[in-house]
C-alpha cells in the first residue's frame, strides 16, 4: 500500500523519495518524539509534512503497521540465528550497552 508520503520498495515500506525506513518512524513516535523531533533524528526525510504524513499513515493503518513490524522483527531474528556475533563481539557490546545504560540512570 502506497500513499503520497510512505511507499513499499524493497521488501519494506519507507518514507517517500527517502531511505528512511517507516519502521524507524514508528519506533520515534510510539516512544514519544514530536514530528520536528522525528525531522531531527532523520534529516534525510527533507521536509515536516513527510514526517506528519508518515504519522497519518502510521495512525490510518494500525493493522496493516503492526503486521510489518511484526514481519520485520521475525525476518531479524532470523537473520540473527544465521548470523551470531562472536562471542568478543557480543561481550564488548553487551559492555558498551550496559555503561551506557547506567550513565542515562
């Protein structure tokens, strides 16, 4: 489903004219972030009115959004259980995540 703000291409729905996933609208706005805000984050999405049409569409199609996030998370976690980060790997991000953490407590 295609409208004058969001587009399917790639296996995935994205901002009009950007690559600026929907997904990672979604995840803005359901943790609280303004339109400016979300403009802020991703530039690229180039004008305020992209980012309120996202949000409309977001807000028109609350079924067909949670079923590609849905399908987004499932194709992650898959592409996770073929590719494991080794174990070094995992262990200086699980560090890096944890001070970090603790730094914004």
């Amino acid at each position: 489903m295609n409208n004058a703000y969001v587009e399917f291409r790639e296996a995935g729905y994205y901002v009009r004219g950007t690559r600026v996933s929907l997904a990672s609208v979604v995840h803005a706005f359901r943790e609280g972030a303004s339109a400016e805000g979300i403009l802020l984050d991703f530039p690229a999405i180039g004008e305020l009115s992209r980012v309120y049409g996202a949000i409309a569409f977001i807000l028109e199609n609350p079924e067909l959004i949670q079923s590609y996030l849905a399908d987004q998370e499932r194709l992650w976690n898959e592409f996770e259980a073929r590719n494991p980060l080794p174990p070094e790997l995992a262990a200086r991000f699980n560090e890096g995540r944890d001070l970090l953490l603790r730094q914004q407590a």
